[in-house]
C-alpha cells in the first residue's frame, strides 16, 4: 500500500518523469492545504469537520481530491479480450451481469482511423472489470463514445453517443439488450455529451464545447425530460482563458452525489508525458517541460450547477494520473494517454465511484495514439475504493 500511495501522490511523482511542453509553469493548486472550512475545500468529495475533510468511500487526499484506485484485476477492460482497439466505455448493471457499451475499432485498425471506423459494441461480464463477451453491434461506423442512461421513470434505456468527430445522436430501447432506436432529441449539435438525472427529475446533458455548456431538460405536460427542449444552456468552464481551469478539457463525465451536488470527471491535459527529453514543436526547435506539467484529468464541482458556482481542479490535485498499479501491488501500467472518463457508481447512497474507465493508449510517445501501427488502444477498468463486488448497485 505504501507504494500506492506514493504513486498517486501526483505531484512528486510527476517531477521525476519526463514531459511534452505546453504550458509555461507547472499547477498550482487552488484548494488551501491548511485546515478546512467549508465542503468545498473538501472538493465535495466529503465534509469539513473541525477543520479536517472527511472523504467519501471513494476520494482520499488532503483534499478528498484524488481516486483511491484500486489495483488492477485484469490488464484491460476491453480490447486484449477479444484483441481490438477500443476507446473508452460506459456500464449498465443489473442481475443478468454488467452490460458494456464499447467504442471499438473495426477491420482491425487501430485509433488513427476513428472518426470513420469506430463502432459501438454490446458486450457483457460476470464481473465489471471482465473479461468482457461481445453480444453484438449497437452501430455501425462511424458511431463512437456510447453513455448509457436509465430512465427509471419511463423504464427506458438511453445511449448517448457521437457520430464521426462530433455529430450528436441518441438511441433508446426497451431493454439493455436493444433493439435501439434512432430518437429526437432537442440539441441540435453536442460534441462528447454525457448525461445524467438529478434527484429533482431533471435530466442535465453536458457538452464538449469552448465552456463545457450544461443543458437542463425538465419534464413537462406528461413528457419525459428527455423528449422536451432544454433551458439556455449554462456555461461551467472557459477552457484556456480561465485561470482555474486544468489545462485543456475534453470529454466529460457528469454525475450527482448524495446531495444533489454536480460534479464532472474530464480528461484535463496540459502535457502529455512520454520517456524522451524533448518534444519538437511546430517550429522545430526542442521544447523541454519543467517538472510538474504533465497531468491527464481534472474534477469541476458546484452544489447548484449554476454559472459562476463551478470549481475546477487538477495539475497536482488531479482526480488520477498516467499509471495504474497491477494486482501485485509491484507492477506500474504507465499510459502515454488516458482519456475518454467514465464512472461506475453505487454504494449506500448510490454516488459512490467504484469503477474508473478510460480509454488508453500503452505505445509512446503520447501521439502514437494517432500513427498506424501504434495506434492500438484498449479500454482500461479499475476498480475504485472499498470492495468493488460487494458495493455495486444491482437495478
């Protein structure tokens, strides 16, 4: 455990590797490293009590800042079972297993050809870290980075996804097992959306744009929230212009906690890391990158979702980094690339995270992801805080 904690104390660890150069100085921390005083400072992974935060199952750090990952089971989630490249994933859990839907490469191409070749894949496992057995294709290319939803309300299934390089659509059907249909659903373009249900029966979709926008979808006149037409949209982050932000922000994952606080997981990256000195920029000319810049995901948290009311951390206090430690509790698995966040909740209160998932590039440098030959990519599941089998929420 000692090694463990070590490895994901960031910002140690990170100044002994070398990395790609893209901003000037490394992260500095907004959150205070003295006694609490209010939840935020606890990230609202906790509560302050008497000036010390008291983290949820999930979190740990100073902060309750980053995951208390677990180590790994199995290598990879998806994709050296059956051996294909894959990019990330989303799960829906109930008593006949856990139920993947995959972004999996076709033809036996690797990531470089994603925005026409990638696919959406059903598979299933006794266990949420896999193996995983494919069932089936939910679509065809060029379709990529399934959410799945449950609407408990009208018992219908939602897939979120993108087609090619952001064109928004969404599937629904009666059951996990499909047959999915194409719906209406009042955005026009939303790149990268995630979704999520809020206690109050809102459903609230993010996208991936120039201020992360959220969008609030109400149920009204006896519709679901999912069939009506959203409020203005709310921004929750000014990607490269605000001070706070953690480095370029992708890909985001929305959920609520037990208090109907908002929190997003993104892959947050200012510099990718990889095991050269130096990187050529476009000018050709060797950039070095001082110690401490490279960082792959950032956590924004509001207790109302409202424009202003946002925090967003990483750098240093990122909610994980490039590794994952085998179940030997020896063995590093270091990434050049670790995007495409999802998260498996549960637990007493139901918004616990007991499953991290991402998309994962193995091969360096951090672009290889991009080069044929290089760019296999598998889709990573660890497990995250207390015992992972005991704690997961059966629907």
């Amino acid at each position: 455990m000692k090694l463990l904690s070590s490895i994901l104390t960031c910002a140690s660890w990170f100044a002994s590797i070398h990395v790609s150069h893209c901003y000037s100085e490394p992260w500095k921390p907004i959150l205070p490293k003295g006694p609490c005083s209010i939840n935020e400072h606890c990230s609202l992974n906790g509560a302050c009590v008497h000036g010390l935060c008291q983290c949820y199952t999930s979190w740990t750090g100073h902060n309750c800042q980053q995951l208390r990952l677990k180590p790994l089971q199995r290598v990879a989630g998806y994709g050296e079972e059956p051996n294909v490249s894959s990019w990330g994933a989303s799960i829906y859990n109930d008593t006949t297993g856990y139920h993947l839907f995959v972004t999996e490469e076709t033809d036996g191409k690797g990531l470089a050809s994603w925005v026409t070749n990638s696919q959406i894949v059903h598979a299933i496992s006794s266990l949420p870290e896999g193996p995983y057995k494919k069932l089936d294709v939910v679509s065809k290319p060029p379709t990529t980075n399934p959410q799945i939803l449950y609407d408990f309300r009208t018992k219908t299934f939602l897939l979120f996804h993108i087609r090619g390089s952001g064109s928004f659509g969404l599937f629904t059907s009666d059951s996990v097992n499909g047959p999915w249909n194409v719906t209406h659903f009042g955005l026009g373009n939303c790149n990268n959306p995630t979704a999520a249900f809020h206690p109050n029966s809102s459903l609230y979709v993010m996208c991936h744009d120039s201020s992360f926008s959220l969008y609030r979808f109400d149920p009204r006149d006896g519709k679901p929230a999912w069939k009506t037409e959203p409020a203005a949209p709310i921004p929750t982050l000014q990607v490269g212009k605000n001070k706070n932000a953690p480095g370029n922000c992708e890909d985001p994952f929305i959920y609520f906690d037990r208090l109907g606080y908002f929190h997003v997981i993104a892959h947050c990256y200012t510099c990718y890391w990889y095991p050269s000195a130096h990187r050529p920029t476009s000018s050709g000319h060797n950039d070095g990158c001082l110690p401490g810049t490279a960082f792959c995901s950032g956590h924004g948290f509001s207790r109302t979702g409202n424009a202003g009311s946002w925090m967003w951390i990483g750098g240093g206090d990122a909610p994980y980094n490039f590794t994952s430690v085998e179940s030997d509790g020896v063995t590093v698995r270091s990434f050049s690339t670790r995007e495409r966040p999802w998260a498996l909740l549960g637990g007493q209160h139901g918004d616990d995270i007991l499953a991290l998932i991402n998309g994962v590039s193995p091969s360096m440098p951090d672009y290889a992801k991009f080069v044929a030959g290089k760019d296999w990519t598998y889709t990573n599941i660890q497990p995250v805080g207390e015992s992972v089998e005991a704690h997961f929420r059966v629907i």
